[in-house]
C-alpha cells in the first residue's frame, strides 16, 4: 500500500516538473506581425527564467520549466503585456499564447 502511494506521488513530482512549450505571435494593433519582441518567462516573484525573440514572422517558441508562472512581451515604445501561466490550462505539454500590443501613447512635455 505504501509503495503504491510513493509511486503514485513520485510520478506525479515528474510529470509536475516536466517542461511545456510555448508557442505563438505578436502582432500590432493593425494585425501586422512584429519581429524581435523580447519574450521573457518569470517566476511569480518576477525573476526571469528565460526568453527568447519573436522572429519575423512574430513567431516565437520557447521551453518553459514548472517554475514559469508568467510570460511578458515587451518592445520599445509598445504596452509591456503580461500573461499567466496557470497549470491548468496547458495541455499535453503545449500551450498557444498570442499577444496583440498596442502602442504606447505618452506624450513628452
């Protein structure tokens, strides 16, 4: 009973600590695709893990570990955007997350 238990509990530390992928694109407000947006994965107190660039195409992909709990799309003079990473919606080790950012409008003095 108690080595079924372990077991139990053992593969479920594996699967919890097993890497996903995420895919998708940035676009503009204008539906056009943005090369080189930085793709940044944090953790909940906000120390990066990892990031890449889109390409350009505004596609990106990149391995995220158990300890990703947001993702962030920045680019100058856009709107930084910042996604969640919630365990419950990813499936089968792939999720799809795609930003549209909108330009930043501050205006200098």
């Amino acid at each position: 009973m108690h080595k079924g238990i372990f077991l139990m509990i053992l593969l479920w530390c594996c699967t919890a600590m097993q890497a996903i992928t995420i895919t998708g694109y940035v676009r503009d407000a204008q539906d056009a695709a943005m090369p080189f947006v930085t793709i940044s994965l944090l953790s909940t107190d906000s120390t990066l893990i990892s990031g890449t660039i889109t390409t350009d195409d505004g596609a990106f992909a990149i391995d995220a570990s158990a300890t990703a709990t947001i993702i962030r799309a920045s680019y100058m003079g856009y709107v930084t955007q910042y996604r969640s990473l919630a365990s419950d919606s990813v499936s089968q080790g792939e999720r799809i997350i795609d930003f549209i950012l909108a330009e930043e409008t501050t205006q200098l003095s």
